[in-house]
C-alpha cells in the first residue's frame, strides 16, 4: 500500500507564486528568498532595417512604435483578426487617441484619414510603403490590414511578404516636424495644378 502523506512536488506552473507589484508582474523564488521582476520589453524604433525596406524619417515614430508592439503580439498563423490587432496596437502606441470604430479591414484607411489624422501615401504597392505605413487591402469580404516593419509586414501574424489582396492604399501619421512627405492628396493637387 503506497502513503500519499509525503510531500508533493511543487507545480512549476503555479500562479501562486507570481504577483504584481508597481513596477510590474515578478515571481518569488523560495529557495532563495529573492524576489525576481520580469523585465517588460522595450519597443525599440532603432533596429536596422532588411535590405530594400523604405525606411522614411518623416513618419510619425509612434507608427514605428505600433508596428513594434504588433510584431512583439503577433501570433504564428492568422486568427482572422487582423483589423482587431492593428487597432490595437496602434491605440497602445499613441498612433490614435480611441479606439476605431470601423469593423472591416478594407474599410480602415477611410476611418483612420476621416477620425484619426492620417494621411494616404502617394505608394502605388505594399512593398513600397515606409516602415510605419498601415496597409489596407480589399477584396472579397473584409478586406486585410497590415502594419510595415523593419522586418516585413505584421497584423495579428507575421509576414515576410505583403498580402497578395488587392491594395487598397498605405496610410500613416507623419511627424508634426517633418517638412515634406508624398501624399496622395498633395499628388492630385500638383496634377490639378499642372
């Protein structure tokens, strides 16, 4: 007959011993009385860029910063939420002061131009946009929206290479310092003009 009043091994997966305090979640390890903060990332806007990615200094750095935040979220395959993720992200980084109301992917660039102060970028394909750019394609159902990184493209997974849904348009905030930037507005003015 086998005893079970012996001690128990403890359960690595146990959330009793992790606890959060002000500077974030940390574990306690008994053995040796230490507490052990765990570091939340940093969201860099500094890593080099992959060869041929257009990297364009009058983008807003909070887009940059959003494209960071969905890439540290991203999961492995696509959870069809893509529209949901990018939000997200950018409502973490500062790129929109709420939370945006549209629920379809194709229809993100109307609301983040009409609402949130972006401007279209006078690209004519993905690959083109700058880092920061949010890409917004169409299609049959609700479209895709995705972010362009120093690494590829990003929305609630990543990818190396850009939707192969039709391109709808790359828009994205642009520093309030910048002195000039290719719109797609400023585009059909000069044409108007000429």
């Amino acid at each position: 007959m086998v005893s079970l009043t012996g001690a128990f091994a403890e359960n690595p997966w146990d959330s009793s011993r992790l606890q959060w305090s002000s500077g974030g979640w940390g574990s306690w390890d008994a053995a040796s009385s230490s507490w052990f903060p765990h570091r939340v990332c940093e969201y860099s806007t500094s890593r080099a860029p992959a060869p041929g990615v257009v990297v364009n200094p009058n983008i807003d750095p909070v887009m940059v910063k959003a494209g960071n935040i969905a890439e540290s979220r991203a999961l492995s395959r696509s959870s069809l939420f893509c529209w949901r993720f990018v939000k997200e992200a950018l409502l973490r980084a500062g790129g929109v002061a709420s939370y945006p109301q549209t629920a379809c992917a194709k229809d993100a660039g109307r609301d983040l131009v009409e609402n949130h102060g972006f401007v279209k970028l006078a690209v004519r394909s993905a690959a083109q946009a700058p880092v920061g750019s949010v890409l917004v394609y169409g299609g049959g159902g609700a479209g895709h929206v995705e972010l362009r990184t120093t690494r590829g493209f990003v929305s609630d997974f990543h990818s190396s290479r850009p939707s192969s849904l039709p391109f709808i348009g790359a828009f994205s905030r642009i520093d309030r310092r910048a002195r000039s930037i290719r719109t797609a507005q400023a585009d059909r003015i000069a044409d108007s003009r000429s």
